[in-house]
C-alpha cells in the first residue's frame, strides 16, 4: 500500500504567520521559515510566504500544504495580520476570505471569526513566544469566499468565507474522521437552531428531494453523507427522538443489512438484496440487474410502492432501534431524479 503524506492545517499556517508577524512587529528577522509549537508538545517549521512591515501592523503568510489529502485549502496562502492593542488579550478577527459564524450549534459562538478553537490556542501560543503584549490577529484567505462554496460552511452557517481548522495541527491524508465530524457539526447546527425533528439525507439529491416535496427549511435537512452510524448516535445523545429519513435505495436499503457506513468501498452492494425482496414479493423469475434504479425501473407502478414501502419499514425499525426506545422514525425513499417511490411511518410533521 502506498504511504500517504500528511500536511499541516489552515490552523498551523495561521499560527506560523502569526508568529512571523509579530516577531516582524517587535523588530526580528523571521528568516525563510517559522517554527511553531503544536498541541501535542512537538514543533513544526513551516516556510514562510513573505513577511512584511505595514505602519503599526505586520503581515506574514503560509502556504498551505495538505499532502496528499483531496483538501480544497490545499496551496492557498493563510495570512496572519498582527497589530498591538491595550491590554494583554489577544484578539481575533476574520479578514478576507475567512468566514463569520452566524448560526449557534458549532465551537464558535455566532458572531464570531470562523477561527476554531484549536486554532485559536496555536495562534496564541506561537504569538506568545515572541511577546506578552495584547495583540490583534486579522486571519485572511485571499479566494477563501469563493473555495468555502465547496466545503460544508454555507450549509452549518458559516458566511464570508472559510473556516480555520485543526485539533493538532497537522493533517493525515483522506482523513475519514475529520469528514465524520464535519458532517455531525450540521446535526449539531440543526439542533442548536431548535430543530428536533431532522431530515436525514446522504447528499444533495436526497436534499433537494426533502426540499421539493416536504415542507421543512435547509437548516433541518441534515447532510449525512455514509455515516449514517455516526449521525444516529449524535442524534441519539442530542436527545432527538424523532427523524425522517430520506434518500435512494440503494445507500438507505444498506442499512437494512446493518451497514451502518454506506460508501461503497466499505460497504456491501444493496443489489442483491432489494432484487431478492422484489422476488419474494412479487416472484417470477427476474434478469439480473445491475443497479438498485434498475430493479426498481423494472417493476411497476404499484409494484414500486410496495416494495419501497416493505424496504421503508425495515430501515425505519433498525434505524429506530439504534436511536433508542421511544423514537419514532419516518423513512421515505426516491429515485436518482428525487421522484418519490415510497414510504413508512408517520411524516406529517415535515408536511
């Protein structure tokens, strides 16, 4: 198997331009790199961008460096502004390209620079190795507005721009976990919003689909993605006892068969047993098809809604089951073009 190389976060580079810019700000020579220490104990030096003395404030910046990890940040510069204030608080504040937090449920309280706060605590430990002083530290991301379009932050409220990450400062390549939590974070946002009665969705089909037939806003439908497991057990210690969930067949019938993560190189293929459910239905010898939408295409009208609404009921039980006695669970299910096929349970309140 080949090794993957790590990086280091948009955390990391604010923290290293940090300290460069103060360390400008109090008369020394940064030099081509910076070390920095991060929350672990160890060091890390990051080359530096540029460093630059503006009047009362000094500006540094780093490239961030994602390894081999699919990280839309990868090779944008995060620039560190520093200036001194009264007192001995250091101060943060979103620059361009960095975003404002503007609904409750995240680490950052809305109002607040989307600078998390493992960041927060790198910047200031990086700072204060080179001096005591109350600071300001302006983050900015030039394109940062734009490249947050692609990420999780218009959905979880984060407006402007990006969020600055990082727990320890360096990131592992295709991180599964960091995705986990990214996509928790929405729940977190729904339910702090005074959402209790989610959506459950495994992407932007099944979104627009809860969008289009339901009468729920975009705060409540909550992106899951495949970690269905995951999701469920947040919504269980958030205390939701009752969700809708939504989507194709063929991720949601998975779960079904106690595949709790429906990505499909880590999970086994719903074919097989949505075909075998249509013959026990139905009988009559079938083709084999390769897809979940054919099996379904291959039935008809009524066929459709009774084999949807038999899957429905089996995925709302183990669904139910791991949310806990007491939860009430909905499930609706829809083809690739989001038309409805079938469904079980009670959905009124999202109508």
């Amino acid at each position: 198997m080949t090794r993957l190389n790590g990086g280091y976060s948009t955390g990391s580079c604010a923290a290293g331009a940090a300290k460069a810019a103060a360390m400008k700000l109090c008369g020394m020579a940064p030099g081509a790199s910076v070390e920095i220490p991060l929350r672990d104990g160890t060091r890390y030096v990051l080359p530096l961008d540029f460093v630059e003395r503006l009047g009362e404030e000094a500006r540094a910046g780093v490239r961030k460096d994602a390894g081999d990890d699919p990280d839309v940040t990868h090779g944008v510069t995060v620039i560190s502004a520093v200036r001194f204030i009264e007192g001995a608080a250091v101060e943060f504040v979103a620059g361009e390209g960095v975003g404002t937090v503007t609904l409750p449920g995240l680490s950052v309280a809305p109002g607040e620079p989307a600078i998390n706060p493992g960041p927060r605590a790198m910047i200031e430990a990086a700072v204060r190795e080179v001096t005591e002083r109350g600071v300001r530290v302006t983050v900015s991301i030039p394109g940062g507005r734009e490249l947050a379009a692609k990420t999780f932050n218009p959905k979880l409220g984060i407006e402007g721009g990006l969020s600055i990450l990082g727990t320890t400062g360096r990131v592992r390549a295709f991180s599964h976990e960091a995705m986990r939590e990214a996509l928790c974070c929405g729940l977190d946002v729904a339910v702090a919003s005074g959402c209790r009665e989610p959506v459950f969705v495994p992407g932007r089909i099944g979104e627009q689909a809860a969008l289009r037939h339901l009468r729920v806003g975009k705060v409540q439908v909550v992106d899951v993605g495949n970690e269905w497991g995951a999701l469920v057990d947040r919504a269980r210690q958030r205390g939701v006892r009752r969700l809708l969930a939504l989507g194709h067949p063929g991720k949601l019938a998975k779960l079904a068969a106690g595949e709790w993560d429906t990505h499909s190189s880590r999970s086994q293929s719903a074919v097989g047993a949505v075909a075998e459910a249509a013959h026990r239905l139905f009988g009559g010898h079938r083709p084999e098809l390769p897809t979940v939408e054919g099996v379904f295409q291959s039935l008809d009208q009524e066929q459709r809604w009774t084999l949807a609404r038999v899957l429905s009921e089996r995925i709302g039980e183990v669904i139910a089951a791991r949310l806990g006695a007491g939860s009430e669970v909905a499930v609706a299910l829809i083809n690739m073009a989001g038309d409805w096929l079938g469904q079980s349970g009670d959905l009124s309140p999202w109508r």
